[in-house]
C-alpha cells in the first residue's frame, strides 16, 4: 500500500479533501490556518515546483510548563502520563520517513520549534514538520530542504512556557483529530490535509476517479454545458 499512497503526490490538496469530504470525514481533513515557513524565499511562480509530501504522522504533545495533569485539562489532551523517558531529549526519538506533528497548548507566546530542534528532526530522516503552535529562528527555517508549517511565530524559545509530554498519542490541531501514523500530506501551493489511516484505502481508489471526472466537467463546461448538467453527467455515479 506504501508504494500506492506515494502516488498521491501526482494529486494536489484539493483533490484529497474532495475524496475525505466523499467519505464524510470532519472537515475533509483540512488543517486551516497554517503558514508554510519552510522551503521559503522561492518566488511565486516556482512554488508550485516544490515537491509535494506524504508521510505517516509522528505526533509530539506540549504541555504548559509547572503544569499537573487533570482529566478536565484540555492541554493534556486526555494524556495523564509522560512517555518521555526523562534521561532522553524528545527530539533524537524522531522516527525516520515520519511527518512531526507539534501541538502546543493554546494561548502560548513561546514557540516550541526552531532552528536547532528543526534540524535534529530533519538528520532524524523526518520528511516534514507541522506546528499547531508558534515556531522561531526563521532565517534558519526557511533553507530547511523540507516542509515545515506553522500557525504564528515567536521570538521565544519553548522554556518559557512550554514542555514536550508525550510522543505517538492522538492530538487535535486547528480541530483536527490526528493519530500517529495517519497520513500527512503536504502540499506548498494548496496546504495541508490529514488522512486517516482508516480511510486510506479509500482515498487511493477514490481520488483518480474523482479527479478524472472533474477533467470531463471541465471541458463539458469549457464546451458550454451548465455546471449542473455537467455534473449530473459525471459526478453523480462516483
């Protein structure tokens, strides 16, 4: 199956939130609101050579700093225990071919990525990285070879308010449900959407048939055809 999710790059953004909506997951699985911070400094009409990306999801949970873990807390995200060994730095256990997924309790003015933790990840094999939170040292990130997004930014480093709790658990971003090993897929002209592992099979065979039939509305259209003709013409046997 590896080999055929690969070949969803072929696809943009558009077309994999067109199958989730198909298969009625939330928010077609479209994560808003994010900024593309790295590769950067490449001019408009190139960032479409930008290679798209897809990878399993690595998920790493911040927590506020001095905090205790409540049931009732929504930082935690239901994580009451730390899976973080305390002799290790989160960062060196970044599973290669992985995208991280950040998430960073709310309110925050910390960033919880920069330069150095970005660059770990990415001599860790992690093809990309995600931040439901606030990210620094930009000059540094923007000539990272892989993707990074972000929501906002900061001048401050994690240890202000911030501290990693837990890797591989399920975490919510921008409303977003995501699970370690759902698919990311990172798109530099479109954004961002989350595949659920469960729905994989799905999107695979969906997309193609999706997307060729948005070709023929195309040209019908072109041709002069109404849009709802077109569609009932194509659309409504997928």
């Amino acid at each position: 199956m590896a080999a055929r999710w690969r070949h969803l790059t072929q696809f943009n953004a558009c077309d994999i939130s067109d199958a989730l909506l198909k298969l009625k997951v939330p928010g077609a699985g479209f994560l808003p609101d994010l900024r593309h911070f790295a590769p950067n400094g490449i001019t408009s009409d190139r960032i479409s050579l930008l290679p798209k990306i897809i990878a399993p999801a690595t998920t790493v949970l911040f927590v506020p700093k001095g905090s205790t873990p409540r049931p009732d807390d929504p930082a935690f995200q239901g994580v009451l225990e730390s899976n973080i060994p305390p002799d290790v730095h989160y960062v060196d256990q970044t599973a290669p071919e992985t995208f991280v997924v950040m998430r960073q309790p709310e309110g925050q003015s910390c960033a919880v990525l920069g330069g150095i933790m970005a660059q770990r990840m990415k001599k860790c094999g992690a093809k990309g990285i995600l931040v439901g939170g606030r990210v620094r040292d930009l000059s540094e990130l923007k000539v990272m070879h892989i993707p990074i997004w972000a929501e906002s930014t900061s001048t401050v480093g994690a240890g202000l308010e911030a501290k990693p709790w837990a890797m591989d658990v399920p975490i919510n971003v921008q409303g977003v449900d995501i699970n370690p090993g759902d698919l990311i897929f990172s798109d530099p002209v479109e954004g961002v959407v989350v595949i659920p592992q469960e729905k994989l099979h799905a999107v695979v065979e969906l997309v193609p048939k999706l997307v060729h039939a948005d070709d023929r509305v195309t040209k019908d259209v072109e041709a002069g055809m109404t849009v709802k003709d077109a569609f009932a013409k194509h659309r409504s046997n997928i």
